[in-house]
C-alpha cells in the first residue's frame, strides 16, 4: 500500500448510505448553500465513521 492507505475491512461489515431529502430541489434552488451544506454532511460522517475505526470508502461524488 502506498502512502500509508488501510486495507478494506474483511468479516462482518456493516454499511452506513444517507440521503438528503429534497436534495434535488435543494440543488436547483441554491446550488452554493447546498455545496457548504454537504462539505458539513461529509465532514460529521467523515468524523463519525473515523471516530469507530471505520473506513470510508467512497464520498457521493
């Protein structure tokens, strides 16, 4: 591995997916408020999700 990267988990697993409802309209409506809004998203899901030793292993983009 390359720069210190983890290695994906292996066993039981659990899987975290979230949605933001409305996130469509939210987009049309005011695409720079929804921008801030999901880098505060994925920043507490980042946290969280480090926090028990998780591994992230794919934002929404």
């Amino acid at each position: 591995m390359d720069g210190g990267e983890l290695s994906p988990p292996s066993g039981v697993i659990t899987f975290l997916f979230t949605d933001i409802e409305g996130s469509t309209r939210r987009w049309e409506a005011d695409a720079v408020a929804m921008r801030a809004a999901l880098a505060v998203h994925d920043q507490a899901l980042r946290d969280a999700v480090e926090g028990q030793a998780g591994w992230l292993f794919q934002a929404h983009r």
